[in-house]
C-alpha cells in the first residue's frame, strides 16, 4: 500500500511540474518562423530567419471618414499577409495629430494628407522650424477640390465666383485651409465674396435651398453631402482650366492635376479637371526597412482585399505612389519598387540612401 502511495505522489509531482512549465511558456515572446521561399525567389527579412511578433498601429482618423476603414483593411492584409506582425487601427483626429503619434512613436504607420506631409516634412506652415522625421510608404487615394454650383447659376468659371455668396469650408478644416491656399494662388480675395464658414452637410444644404451660391469640398470623390443635394436639384462642378492648374501647381507642389471621371455625380457628362491632394501612410525613418519593405509588398500584392472594404483603393498602385509621392520613400518601400520593376525618381530617394 505505502509503495503503492509512493508511485502516485511522484506521479502528481511530475504533472504539476509540467503545468507549471506549461503556464511559463505561455507568458514567453512568440517567434514567429519567417521561411525562405526558394521556389519564389523571396527571403526572410535581412535581420534573422524568425522575428519576435511585432505589435503594429496605425493612426488613422474618425470612424466616420474613409481613413478608418482604409486602415482597418491594412491592418487586415498585413495579420494575414505578414506572419510576424499583428497590426490594429487606431482611431484619431487625422493628419496633423497622426503626424505626432509617428514623432512620438506611439504609431508605426499613419495616414495623412499630402499637403500636411509636405508641410511637416519641409519644417512649412505649422510645423515651422520643426521639421519632422517622416518618410512615405505607399499612397492611398486622391481628395478632390470640388467647387460646386446648382446648374442654373451664372457661375462658369472660378473667377466667376466673385461676388457671389461662397461657403469656404468649416473653420480650421482641410477644405477651408485648401480653399485659401488655391484662391490666393489665383490671385481671388475673400473680399471679393460674401464668405461663409460652414462644414460639409450645412454647405450641401445652404447651396440646394438658394441661401449661397457656390460650396467647396475637398474630399474623396463621390461624397454623400453632394450626392444628397443631387436628389432634388441639378448641379455642376466648375472645371479649372490647364492654365490655372498651372498656376496653382507652380505654387504648391504638394497638389496635383486630376481628372474627375464622368458620371462621378449624376448628370456630369465630361470629365473634371481640379487640383488634388493625395493621401499617404507614411512611417518614422527608423521604422526597420525588412518590416516597410515586406508591409509594401504586402499591401501592393492584396489591392483586391482593401478593394472589397473600400473601392477608393483601387488608386492605392506602385504607380500613383510613385507619380504623386511629395516626400522620400522609406528605404524598405524603395526595396519593393526597385525589386518589382519600377524606377524611383531621385527626389523621392531618402537621405540615408544617397
């Protein structure tokens, strides 16, 4: 009996051992095996052949903006495209504030404007004399400047709209900060108009029932405070002529040309052409280029996946990265276009490159 008791005491010690060993494991760092692919020519990241997993954010902006979602598509593709990272989206008040959570490291990725980028990398505008360490990844999608009138409006034009009852966008906003930095280019005044400081659904409303003439939107294009006026009354968008293109880009190189597709609002027969600013997620110059390089891969090689969540990605290619780019690439991003076939123009090679 006594021996009998012998054998099942040494047995409950040595189960209780292997709990114990079993619950320290848990607690331990997961190494996650990123294998060379021989057959396909890709290896592992440059640094080690397993990679502890590595914890992702990405600033993006409100939930009820594209960012959001946008970023919530990323962080899909990259849990599932990428084995060692495991990415989640964060929530906030867009560029300005994305650009610090970068500086402070409290994001890896973020979502931000090109005119705020270009601004905040060049030490320009708010972000004078302190220039921040930021380089972009890949690009996401144009905003548009939409200045729109009801189609029984004398207003042809954009000089047309002197005089006339203008909203300018909300106070503080990126359409209104857009709106400012556009008219000053073309050499139009706010004393030239009767302005108004009204966000997107007050302008929408104000323009359908006749209390202003012309409303601005710097947004992606088709946007729903538009489209909602477009149930009750006719509208047209103001097309800006190659000319003042011209001159607004000479101005401001973080705009670009673009043309709005026909039928991107009910009745708009011909394309429309406007100054855009493209979007960009961008990362610290210290991010480790094996991670951008295998997130830029990852993101360029699953476009459908951010499709099928928002069709404004159907503009997220190496080659509208590359042509509306307005700071340097990351080095790991420049990896994957050189390794995919595309030639980086020079200005958009980073400093620690050259």
């Amino acid at each position: 009996m006594k021996k009998r008791m012998s054998w099942l005491f040494a047995g409950l010690l040595v189960l209780s051992m292997l709990l114990v060993l079993g619950g320290c494991a848990e607690d331990e760092p997961v190494d996650v095996d990123v294998p060379d692919d021989e057959e396909n020519g890709e290896e592992a990241p440059d640094d080690a052949a397993t990679v502890d997993t590595q914890f992702l954010s990405i600033a993006t902006g409100g939930t009820g903006g594209v960012y959001y979602p946008y970023g919530g598509g990323v962080s899909t593709v990259l849990n599932r495209e990428v084995p060692y990272l495991r990415a989640s989206t964060e929530v906030t008040g867009a560029s300005v504030e994305n650009i610090v959570m970068i500086a402070e490291g409290t994001a890896e990725l973020a979502t931000v404007m090109n005119d705020v980028l270009y601004q905040a990398y060049h030490a320009e505008g708010r972000f004078e004399d302190d220039p921040q360490d930021v380089r972009s990844v890949f690009l996401m999608y144009p905003h548009h400047f939409h200045v729109v009138v009801l189609d029984d409006t004398d207003v042809y034009d954009i000089y047309d709209i002197e005089g006339k009852r203008v909203s300018v966008g909300a106070p503080g906003s990126g359409t209104e900060f857009k709106t400012d930095l556009v008219l000053s280019a073309l050499g139009i005044s706010y004393d030239d108009m009767d302005i108004m400081r009204l966000p997107f659904a007050e302008t929408g409303e104000d323009l359908r029932d006749g209390r202003i003439d012309v409303g601005f939107w710097d947004v992606a294009a088709p946007t729903s405070s538009i489209m909602e006026i477009t149930a009750t009354r006719d509208i047209r968008l103001i097309n800006f002529t190659d000319e003042q293109m011209e001159t607004i880009l000479s101005e401001y190189p973080f705009y670009s040309r673009f043309e709005m597709p026909p039928e991107t609002y009910p009745n708009q027969d011909e394309p429309i052409v406007n100054p855009s600013v493209w979007n960009t997620v961008i990362a610290s110059a210290d991010y480790p280029e094996d991670f951008v390089y295998d997130i830029t891969k990852a993101v360029f090689e699953n476009q459908e996946h951010l499709i099928a969540i928002h069709h404004f990605a159907e503009y997220s290619t190496p080659e509208n990265a590359l042509e509306h780019a307005v700071v340097p690439f990351h080095p790991g991003a420049v990896r994957y276009f050189e390794e995919a076939g595309f030639d980086v123009p020079d200005e958009l090679i980073p400093p620690e490159m050259q």
